[in-house]
C-alpha cells in the first residue's frame, strides 16, 4: 500500500483511486485544480507501488523554478535534504544521489536523455507535471515516451497531470480514464474594472494603484501577474507601501531571489506582496496568498510567418489560466481577486492557450523527432501527438535543418545531425559550437552560444551598437550595475556548461572572429546591406534593419546573430563578414543560378552566372555561351521569331512559292508541309540541324534557307519539284528564273529574250501557261501577257513604237515573233 506523510492536502482522497488504477493499468490522466498538492504528494504515494520495483520516478516540469521547488518541497515532506531520495536536475544545477529514487527534471534535459538512453532502463514510471500547458517539449516528451511504450517498454507508466480537464486528445493518445479530484475552494469575490487599460503601456501604473489599494483594504499576501520581468520591476518601482515585503518571481531571477518568495509565511513576517510571471498560475504554489491582481496578459512564443522566427510575444491570457490564477486566492482561506479588464474583455478570451505546437519555430522537434525516429526505426507519423503541427512550418524547419547539415536533401539525418540533436542545445547553436575546430573557436562559440540563450546585455543602452564583440567584453568582466549582475551570472553559468561539454577550460582565450561561427548557426540571417544604408536583405527571405548611425550601417555583408521583429525586423546582434572568408562555407551551401538569355541588341547568347545563397545573390557577372548552351537559346527564339530571324531570301520564297502549287495543284499532298505553323512545329527536323557551331543570331542569319529546307523534303521530292515547276526556263539561251509567288507564276525577262517565241512559255507539262513580263533595256516592266502570240499581233507595235524612240541603238524588229535577239 501507498504511504504519504501524515499532512492534510485537497489531492490526498484521490490518491488510493490513482495507486490502485496504475497497479492495472499503464497510464492515467489525473485532473486536479491549482494548489491541490498533486505535485508534491503524487510522486511520493507512487514511489512504493509494485510496478516501480527498484527503478525511478522521474516527474517533469516545464520550469527550472518548478523543478527545484517541487523536489525541495518533497524532500521537507520526506524530512530529509534534498538529493537523497528524492533529486532534482536542471540544466543550471542538480541535486542528485545513488539513493535517489524520485527525480524531478525539467522536460528539456530529459529530452536528451531520452536521445542518449532512449529504453529508459532505470525508469519505471514518468510523471508528466502540469501537461495542460502545452510547451513544444511537454508533447514531446509525451510522444517519444508513449511511442517506446507502444514499442519496447510496455511496462512503463505514463502519468499525466492537469489543472484542467479538457484533455481530450491526450486522452485519445493515453488510451486511459481520467481521475479527477474534486477540491471545493474557499469563496473568492472577483472584482473587475470599470474600463479597459488604453495601452499596455498603462498596465504597471494600473497594477501599481491597484496593488496599493488592495493592500490597504484587504488582509493577507498579495500575488499580482504581470506579463514580463519588465514590468514587474517598472511596477516594483512605482509601489510605496508600509511594513511591505515587495517580492519579484520570474524565471530569470537567481534561484535564492525565486527562493524568497516561495519560503512559508508565518506570523512574524510582514505582509508580502509577488509580482509574478506565468510561472505562478499553477506548477508553483505562493504561500500565504489572499488576493489575486491579475492584469490579464502574458509572453507566449509565436512563430512569424515572414521570418520564420519564434519570439515572446505579449498577449492576452485564455479564460483558463484567468480560472487558474484567480484559484490562488481562494487555497487558504476567503479571497478577492482584481481582474484589470472589463466583464465583456471576460466574455471574449479565448477558452484556452493553443498549444505550442501550432505557434512555434519547430527546427529542434523536427530534429528530436527524426533522430527518435531513426533510432527506432519508425516514421515519425508513428509518434504521436495531441495536436498535429502544421505542414508548411515543418517544411520550414526541415528547410533550415538542410542548411544547417543536419539533415540531408531527402530528410535524413545525417551523422552530424545526431550529434546536434544530443549535443542538448537549440539546433542552431548547437551547430555553431560542433563547428568549432580550434580550442579558441570553441571557447568563441560558447561565448556566442551563452548570449544568445539570454537577453541582450545591453539592450537600454543607448545607442547601443548591434557589434556583438562589444557583449564579450560585457561578459568576461562583471558588470558594476547591481541589476544586471543577476544576467551576468546566468549567462556565465551556460558558458560555463557549454565550455564544459566542448571540454575546453573555463578560463580558455576565445577566437578574434566570430563572423563563421554565427554563419554557421544562422545561415540564413546573412545579410546583404541593399541601396538604403542601414537596410538589409536576408538569406532566408526578407528584410532586416538597424540605425543609420550604426558603425556597421554600411558594410557590405553581416552575420546576424539575433534579430527582434516587431513592425519591422531589426538586426540586435551581428558583425561584418567578408565574403572571401566565408568561402569554403558558402560552397558547401550555395549554388550557381545560371540564365542563360539572348541579347536582341549584339545577337549573343549570354549566360547570367549568379552564386546564391539562400535568397541573397552574391555574386553576379555575365559569359559568353559556348556553343552547346548556345544554341538551345537560339533556336527557341528562332522558333518563336521564325519570320523576323531567318534570312527569307527570294530563292526560298519562291521554293515555298512551288511547293504550294505543288501540292494545291498536283499530286505532293502526302509530302511534308512547309506551312508557317507546320514548319515552327518541326523546326527540330529542318532547322536543328544546320545550327551546329552557332552561337549568335548574326550567324543565324546568314543559313541559306532554301537549301534546308531541300534537305528536308529531300533529294527524290526536290527532282520531282524541279521537273514539274522548274525554278527557270531557257529564253534564247537565257536562263531566266520564274517569280511562283504571284497569282500566275510569272517569267520576268527584256523583251529581246522572247524573240523568237511564237507561242507563250509553259511548265508542269504545259499544264501552266506563264504569264511574261516584258522588260525595257532599263529592266521596267513594258507589257504583261499570258498569250504572247497575240500580244506580237496586238500589243507589240505600240511598245516598239514607244521603246525605238527611248532606246533607238537597241534592235526593235517589226515581227519579233520571227526575228533573233540581234540584228542579221
């Protein structure tokens, strides 16, 4: 049977349901309000069950505060210190030992733990600590860990624990009842305001008059919720109040300051007031607390579209976590909550917060979830999930993961891969410290990587230069300011781990350049500075910005390390880059975009060479086509300019003039056509061929037509052609050549040639009577005749009348019809 220490706590009634279900059953969802003790009474009414035999418990919580808080407060209820039987790790510090057999971790470290361990041979159950919250990490963990259940570990418990009861898809994935313990509150009268703030801007004087009156008409600790550490220190600084313990509570405080506020009240100690984050509204419990100020907003990460980044963004609280934080009030005795919006804000929030999942930048899940599901050998459709993530920021991820190196073009995960998914980092920079050769190049890395995990050091100062170099400086020698001590030695602390994990000293000299390194964490954040100095455009699409006066405002490359995107993107941290050291880096991830084009004006085919990377073009010149590459341009444009292009000479006019007759007069119907929209369609039999060794259209120009287009019909069809329409015709040993492309083919010859003839010219037989055109000594058309027997008879004398007195030394015989061309 279960044992527990001898307290009183809400959840206490349900635990024999719980022990008893999980003797038969592997998994369980247990639903039970704020403050209710599941966190602290769960994990040790477990701790005996059969199943758990001599394995552990490990309990996940999705804050570091929430970690160290849950096993500090197990191990006072255990009377013992912290690290024996029960232990904590998070990624800043641990509390652990060979006795310990519950262990509290936050959902990221366990994560990796997974990776390196995935049977999880020591586990016997995971609790899954406030699941309703719905982080990136918690559906993770939920996944893999229900996906090894299925598979490998059947025997393994899966507990998941909420503070509201809509968990209908998690159940749908658990395959398991929900137990709800039912906790009756104390009353709690809520009051809200008249009005809605007018900008959030307003929002830490509002909760500064709010808190001040509160505290002087009611009794008990105050807990107000403001979105950010921002305003809770604004707030802080607005408040004057009498025997007052002022305490802030968010995530970035060192863990003794968290500690201040979370240690039990008691009668001595004056009244406390917490202005608290998120993290207060349910895995954390303020002792003492009898008024609630809620204003009603918090930071939640969202992707944006444009950037494909996720950021802290500021925004109304769901109807659920109202509940939830207004629950604190009433856990000790009567409560008042003050809600800073109106009753019809009330009606219009959402019921609850999406999930992560749907908001977030999911490079890191894509990476955990392919290295998952190459170790077990499964797709990753296999894994569930209560909400399933969309497809194109998947796309986006698996996009930023082949650039990165850690998955290849196909979607597998590469041997560096794996090592960026264990290394426990963000893929990002846990790429940039793998990439690191040198001692000096890590230490730079780690360096980088330790900032970026935090806010920026000197982001109030103004103006604050976006050199990132100017932040090692920050770092490697304590600040003299008090507030910022506090960050300095958070983020001292992750450079210390990371240098670790590198295994270089902690007192290791970094490199001079940090250019590659944060290249190689953001690709796709190269910037490219265009016309407008201070502006710049992304390898990954978009635009960044920063001041004008900014010393870097006119370099010709950056690499950016962080960006705030707000109305627009503004670059925070970079540093110039030269595109000869990025050589070997951009080769291995760039390509060669190639346009090849025809210039109308010089004739030339030339080839537009652009390198590329991303969507940024750094290098862009043009080449002279050689002939392979040439003449598929040309002959497209030929193809499509086929009567502008070619040089349509009169020899192959009158070639097209013959066929056409040929083929409506006589029998060529079966023969190839040698129409316009016949020949553009099969330019590849008669044109492609005579284009070999071309390379500009001046050469184009100069194909005799006429004899490609012979070559095409071929030599039987063009004897036949030549027999039947013969391209000219004897006129007293003349050889004159025939116009086929007028109405009546027309035989253009002075009028001397046709001395002689008696009866008028013929062709195709004698089937077509040519019509003969007379020309004067000066080659003008004198007469047109198709019977030139009549015209001597009738028409002639007039002519030689008229050409005897133009041209009186050339032979003008009275009957031509029997005189030669000269004079007997």
């Amino acid at each position: 049977m279960y044992s527990i220490p001898n307290i009183s706590l809400p959840i206490q009634s349900t635990l024999p349901k719980l022990y008893d279900y999980l003797n038969q059953h592997p998994n369980v969802i247990l639903v039970a309000p704020p403050g209710t003790g599941k966190t602290s009474l769960v994990p040790l009414s477990l701790q005996d069950a059969q199943w758990v035999q001599s394995k552990k418990l490990i309990m996940l919580e999705p804050r570091r505060i929430a970690t160290r808080a849950a096993a500090r407060q197990m191990a006072h209820l255990s009377n013992e210190e912290v690290g024996k039987t029960i232990g904590y790790r998070t990624r800043m510090d641990k509390a652990i030992s060979a006795q310990t057999k519950i262990e509290v971790v936050t959902q990221g470290l366990f994560l990796r733990r997974l990776l390196n361990n995935p049977l999880l041979d020591d586990v016997a159950g995971i609790i899954f600590d406030e699941i309703h919250e719905r982080s990136l990490d918690a559906d993770l963990c939920l996944g893999l860990c229900r996906n090894l259940q299925a598979n490998l570990r059947p025997d393994l418990r899966l507990i998941a624990m909420s503070a509201t009861p809509s968990l209908t898809n998690l159940q749908k994935i658990l395959h398991c009842d929900i137990i709800e313990s039912k906790t009756d509150y104390y009353p709690i009268t809520t009051h809200h305001r008249k009005r809605d703030l007018t900008h959030i801007r307003d929002l830490s004087s509002v909760m500064a008059a709010q808190i001040t009156e509160a505290y002087h008409s009611e009794k008990g600790n105050i807990l107000a919720f403001l979105p950010g550490a921002g305003e809770i220190h604004k707030t802080i600084n607005l408040l004057s109040l009498p025997n007052a313990e002022i305490l802030p509570l968010y995530g970035d405080l060192p863990a003794t300051e968290q500690d201040k506020a979370l240690r039990p009240a008691s009668d001595q100690t004056p009244r406390r007031i917490v202005l608290a984050t998120s993290i207060a509204e349910t895995s954390l419990t303020v002792p003492g607390v009898r008024i609630v100020i809620d204003g009603g907003y918090r930071r939640m990460p969202q992707l944006n579209a444009d950037t494909g980044l996720t950021r802290l963004q500021t925004q109304r609280i769901s109807k659920a976590a109202a509940t939830q934080r207004a629950g604190r009030a009433g856990r000790e005795g009567e409560g008042v909550v003050y809600k800073l919006w109106t009753q019809a804000t009330e009606r219009s929030l959402p019921l609850h917060d999406r999930p992560e999942i749907l908001e977030a930048e999911l490079s890191e899940f894509l990476l955990v979830c392919q290295t998952w599901s190459d170790i077990m050998g499964i797709e990753i459709s296999d894994i569930p999930f209560p909400d399933k993530p969309s497809l194109g920021v998947m796309e986006a991820a698996k996009e930023l993961l082949i650039l990165l190196g850690c998955l290849d073009h196909k979607g597998h995960i590469t041997k560096f891969g794996h090592k960026v998914a264990q290394f426990g980092a963000h893929p990002r920079l846990a790429c940039m410290m793998l990439s690191a050769r040198s001692n000096e190049e890590k230490a730079l890395a780690a360096d980088i990587a330790s900032l970026l995990e935090e806010r920026d050091p000197l982001r109030h100062e103004e103006p604050a230069s976006v050199d990132i170099k100017l932040r090692f400086a920050w770092l490697h020698q304590p600040p003299i300011s008090r507030n910022d001590q506090g960050l300095w030695h958070r983020i001292r602390k992750i450079n210390q781990d990371y240098r670790k994990r590198l295994q270089i000293s902690a007192m290791q000299p970094p490199a001079i350049d940090p250019a590659l390194l944060i290249c190689a964490a953001f690709p796709d954040r190269l910037a490219q500075r265009r016309s407008e100095i201070g502006s710049f455009r992304l390898a990954g699409g978009g635009a960044a910005h920063l001041s004008p006066q900014d010393p870097f405002a006119k370099e010709g490359l950056l690499a950016v390390a962080s960006v705030h995107v707000h109305k627009r993107t503004n670059i925070c941290l970079a540093f110039p880059v030269k595109i000869q050291a990025l050589s070997s880096f951009i080769e291995q991830r760039s390509e060669i975009e190639q346009e090849t084009t025809l210039d109308t004006n010089s004739g030339k085919v030339i080839i537009r060479e652009r390198l590329k990377f991303g969507r940024l073009t750094l290098q862009d010149r043009n080449i002279i086509a050689s002939t392979k590459e040439a003449i598929p341009v040309l002959f497209s444009y030929i193809k499509n300019n086929l009567s502008k292009t070619l040089n349509w000479d009169e020899q192959s006019k009158q070639l097209l003039a013959r066929y056409q007759i040929a083929q409506s007069q006589f029998s060529f119907e079966s023969l190839p056509d040698l129409s316009e929209k016949a020949l553009i369609e099969n330019c590849e039999a008669w044109l492609l061929p005579w284009m070999n060794g071309l390379t500009c259209l001046n050469e184009v120009k100069q194909l005799n037509v006429a004899d490609m287009l012979e070559a095409y019909l071929g030599y039987t069809v063009c004897k036949d052609l030549n027999q039947l329409l013969p391209k000219a015709i004897s006129l007293n040993n003349h050889k004159i050549y025939i116009d086929y492309t007028q109405a009546v083919p027309v035989v253009s010859a002075p009028a001397k040639y046709f001395f002689g003839l008696n009866t008028t010219p013929t062709i195709a037989k004698g089937k077509i009577a040519l019509q003969c055109c007379l020309l004067s000594p000066a080659n003008r058309p004198q007469a047109i005749t198709s019977d030139l027997q009549r015209f001597w008879h009738e028409g002639w004398k007039d002519m030689r009348k008229d050409m005897k007195g133009r041209y009186p030394k050339h032979h003008w015989p009275e009957n031509p019809a029997i005189a030669s061309e000269h004079k007997s």
